[in-house]
C-alpha cells in the first residue's frame, strides 16, 4: 500500500514538473494554473527546510 502512495506522489511530482516546463513555453491555462501551484508548493516545501536547519544549529 505504501508503494502505491509513493507511486503516486511521484506522478504528481512529475506531472507538476513537466506543467511548470509546458507553461514556460506558453501552454494553456490549466498548464499554467497547475505550474504556479507546483512552484508554490515547492517554494512551501523549500521554507520548511530551511527553518528546520536553522533550528538544528541552536539546540
């Protein structure tokens, strides 16, 4: 079961990945909806990160 979920994440992953690509050489604008998402997601993502490094150094 946890493969599925995994398997299933990465689609996504990849889906949003190959939509930010599609929408920077100008496609619909589903594509373009779904590419903002990804990237804000990955923004989301890369935040967390790096206040969960910051807080490791002080303890």
């Amino acid at each position: 079961m946890t493969i599925v979920v995994l398997l299933g994440v990465l689609l996504l992953v990849i889906g949003g990945c190959v939509c930010v690509v599609w929408a920077a050489r100008g496609g619909p604008r589903w594509v373009r909806v779904v590419a903002t998402a990804t990237l804000a997601a990955g923004e989301l993502v890369s935040r967390s990160n790096q206040r969960s490094r910051r807080g490791d150094g002080e303890e």
